[in-house]
C-alpha cells in the first residue's frame, strides 16, 4: 500500500480527531501522543470548507500546519479529504455549497425528507470537489519533495445515512431505468462474488432496472454505483496532479442488523459491493476497512475480506486498546497488513500529558511493530512471519518453522520457576503476568527475530529422530539449556536497515529459551542447523 522511495514502508499511525488539525494547540496533543505510542505517521484532515472558504479562493494553511509539525518531529503524513462526505454526511462542504441548494443537490430519504448528505448524483458538487482536489494535491505536490506525505484519503467513510438511496426527482429517474451500459458491462465481466450471485439468482438479466437486477439490495448497490463513480472520478482527476497512493475508507457492513443507510452507509465500499466499487473506481489503489471490533471472529472475517489479490490489507481507523493489540498481530500474518492507524489519537493522553492506562497494551504492540517494521516491510506474504497471541485458556503454542519446530511458553501460564527466569530486571510479576501476544519472523538457516511481550520460544532441531528423542532434546528443561546457539542479542534496525546489538545474551538470560518483552526491543538468535 505505502511506498516510500520505491521501498515498501509499514505504517503506524495516529489519525488526530476531526477537528485537532485546525490549530496548532490541538495538533501538538496529538503530536505528543504518537510521539508516546513511538508511531511513525500522522494523518490527518484537511476540511474543504476550510480550504475554500469562497469558490476559488483557497487556503492551505492547514496543510503546512501539519507538514511543519510533522517534520519538527520525523514523522510521515497521511492527508485525509474531509470533502462532500464524511461519516455518511455532508458537515464539511463550505458554506457556498450549502447555502445553494439549487445548484448542490441533497439527497432525499422515501418519503422526500432531505437527508444531510449530498447526493451522489449531483454533478456540480462532483466538479466542484474535483476542482478543490486537484488544487489540494497541486499544492500538496509542490510541498511534499522530502517525501513527507506518502498517501491520500479521497472522502471518509462515504454513503448515505437515513436511507438506503437518495429518493429525489433525479436519482429516482436513473435508479427506474434500466440498467447502464457500463453496469452492464461489469456485470458481464464478473464471475463470482455476491453481487454476481444475486444477479444470477434474479435471473442474470441486462436489459433490467435495478430492482429487477437485484432484488433486496438493489438501493444499497444502485447507491455503491453512484458513489464509486463519483469518488472514482475524484481519484482519477487527482492522480493527473499528483499520483500518490489514493485510498477510500469504509464504515464496514459487519455490523448491527446489517441495514444498508441504518447499521452503515449505504453505497460505501462494504463488502457486499466491493467487486463494483474495484471496478468503477479503479484509479483508488486501495479500499480500507476502518475495523472498531473487540471480537476475534469478526475482525477476522473484515480483514479476510478486504485482503484480496486487488487489494492489500490496510486499516485506516481501529482502537488504541487491548484487544487491537491482539487481533492485528494475527492480522499480520494472515492477511500481510500494510499499516494500522489508530483514531483520535490525541484522546489517548490524559490532560497533564500522560498515556491513558486502557493504552498501554496497544502501546506495547506498536513497540513491536515498530521493532518489527523492516521484517515486515522486507518478509511479508513470505510465509516467514508468525503471530504469537494468547488466546483464552492457552498456556502454549506449536510452531512448525521449516526445518525446527517451536513451542511459545507463555509466562503467565508456566508453573517451573527455573523456566520463567528472564533476567534480573525482567523477573517480577509486571513482566510475567502479562497476556502473551508478539511477532516471529524466521529468516532462515537458523536465524529467528522475536518481539512482543510476555512469551518464550524453545526450537526443536528437524535433524534426526535418534537426536530429537535423546533426554537433551526430549525433556523441554534439558533442551532449552543446551540449544546451540550461535548468538542471542537484543537490538533494533538502524536507520539503513542493519541490525544493531544493544546487550548479548548467555548463562541463564538464554538457557530456558528465546523471550520477549516489549522494552527491549528486538530480540535475534542464530541457532546452529
């Protein structure tokens, strides 16, 4: 997803409250905040109607606030357009385009009550946004040639909230014809996916209208239509100013009752339309789930989701909490995440500047990541990157590595004294009773990287079974107190990618296996095959 000098680059960001990078006061909070997590970018908003505040007359004050305080403190810059949507509403158009409801058309719900969205078919809103755009990326282009900005949010969160589409004269017309021909066409070319089975379950008819084509969901995915054109167009203009990575963000559908315009905006890029907005939008490199979910399944099941061929795994808005910090371990390794920013950030410190406490866990897995990034950056979709997460009721977990087996101990699980030493600053009950969670990568021929918190790593050696079933390799405590080491060091990766040793490890900070936590970084070992 991110591109930085041709090189892949993971993001770890904060994205600031919607109004906090209006003023610099708010913006330092916010500042910092990622400063406390260790993140590595910032994103946030530019408001069209604090850029235009008059059609034609722009300001881009907002802009060089948060390239200056992304610069004073090394950080990259994620640009979010607050334009003719946000949240499934219009709050940020200028006050021009509210006041003339002639020329901007507002949606309307089925009983012709106006909504306070725009609607997507309104063509003078479409030129007027485009026009703010390519002005927006001019300037952001003549500004960004240490290449500070590394993306471009096009709207946030798009749709219609209040309704399932916009109900008004003109829409209404478009929406009871029949089919276009580039609906067609696209339906034409699909082979799979659920808008194609609910075309050919309804019949696989061209020469419909929409309700014909889709039944139930042909609001929802007549709504996906306009607005995927419309943002799609938006992108294409902008990437002839400046062709940085674009991405859509989306108020998932995986939620609530799943109500198009109800539980979510309808003609988002959910799920259900995500075939049709890669299509008619195909100048947005990537569609984005903002993920808010506690619960394992389905913050799986949004990320296998939006992790496809088309379309790499990045998650724009999600909680700086305690189970984030699980979940987008295994979101790693599963479904090659490219970034993760965490929303309001600057709502994660307190007034007198200190992290908030429910933080810490999400701050220990941003440490990680962090420690992480070059391997992530450098091994991802390898199959060499595993994620270590404690979940309920476990006290270990098996590794198959290729050519050595491992077995994760987790602290807080193990009863052996002897085997939970670490070493003499890592030894009370803050660092073991701890829910273990991590990252491995194995770079091969015996050389592993382990970050995270609250866990141990004990290699089995695939060389023969008389040697693996010996009472040294056998017996977990005698195993781990001869493993051939070559090395066990603590580090990080400099700035040209090197590992650098902070402290090596030997005697009894080695013997009963490889751990972790998360102030001290990066831990690698070299075992002898």
């Amino acid at each position: 997803m991110f591109d930085r000098g041709g090189k892949k680059f993971f993001s770890i960001g904060g994205q600031v409250n919607n109004s906090s990078s209006q003023s610099e006061e708010c913006l330092e909070r916010a500042v910092q905040a990622i400063t406390k997590f260790e993140m590595n970018t910032i994103a946030a908003p530019i408001c069209w109607y604090q850029t235009e505040p008059e059609e034609g007359v722009f300001d881009f004050g907002q802009i060089d606030l948060v390239l200056r305080k992304a610069r004073e403190n090394g950080l990259k810059v994620v640009f979010l357009w607050f334009g003719t949507w946000k949240n499934g509403a219009s709050h940020y158009v200028p006050g021009w385009v509210k006041e003339d409801k002639k020329r901007f058309i507002w949606a309307q719900n089925a009983v012709g009550a106006p909504t306070r969205s725009l609607s997507p078919v309104g063509m003078e809103t479409k030129a007027a946004d485009k026009k703010a755009v390519e002005k927006v990326l001019s300037y952001i282009k003549s500004q960004n040639g240490d290449g500070t900005v590394i993306a471009f949010q096009v709207e946030n969160e798009p749709g219609l909230l209040g309704t399932p589409r916009d109900y008004g004269q003109e829409s209404d017309t478009v929406f009871r014809a029949h089919l276009p021909e580039d609906m067609r066409e696209f339906l034409q070319r699909l082979e799979e996916g659920e808008i194609f089975s609910l075309w050919k379950g309804a019949g696989g008819g061209v020469d419909v209208s929409w309700k014909e084509a889709f039944g139930l969901y042909a609001e929802e995915i007549f709504s996906a239509y306009c607005f995927a054109k419309y943002i799609g167009d938006i992108a294409a203009a902008g990437k002839k100013v400046y062709d940085i990575p674009m991405y859509v963000n989306v108020w998932v559908r995986e939620t609530g009752n799943r109500i198009p315009g109800i539980d979510y905006p309808s003609g988002g890029a959910t799920s259900l339309v995500l075939d049709l907005w890669k299509y008619f939008a195909a100048h947005i490199d990537c569609i984005c789930p903002d993920i808010y979910f506690s619960d394992r399944d389905t913050y799986q099941t949004v990320c296998s989701l939006y992790q496809r061929q088309d379309n790499p795994l990045y998650i724009p808005e999600s909680h700086a909490d305690d189970q984030n910090a699980l979940h987008l371990f295994e979101a790693v390794e599963r479904y090659g995440l490219t970034g993760i920013h965490c929303f309001a950030i600057d709502s994660a410190i307190d007034n007198e500047g200190n992290l908030r406490a429910e933080c810490e866990q999400f701050r220990h897995a941003v440490k990680t990541l962090s420690s992480m990034r070059p391997l992530l950056e450098k091994y991802q979709g390898s199959g060499r990157i595993y994620a270590v997460v404690q979940q309920e009721c476990m006290d270990s977990m098996f590794l198959d590595f290729g050519d050595f087996w491992g077995r994760v101990y987790f602290l807080n699980s193990i009863t052996d004294e002897a085997y939970i030493h670490l070493d003499n600053c890592h030894d009370d009950a803050a660092h073991v009773q701890v829910r273990g969670k991590g990252l491995i990568v194995y770079a091969g021929n015996g050389e592993f990287y382990l970050a995270g918190d609250g866990f141990k790593l004990v290699l089995i050696k695939k060389d023969n079974m008389e040697y693996i079933t010996s009472s040294l390799r056998g017996f977990k405590y005698l195993n781990a107190r001869n493993q051939e080491y070559k090395i066990v060091e603590e580090g990080r990766f400099d700035e040209e990618g090197e590992f650098v040793s902070n402290k090596v490890r030997c005697g009894d900070e080695s013997d009963m296996g490889l751990w972790v936590y998360h102030d001290v970084g990066l831990v690698h070992a070299v075992v002898e095959l």
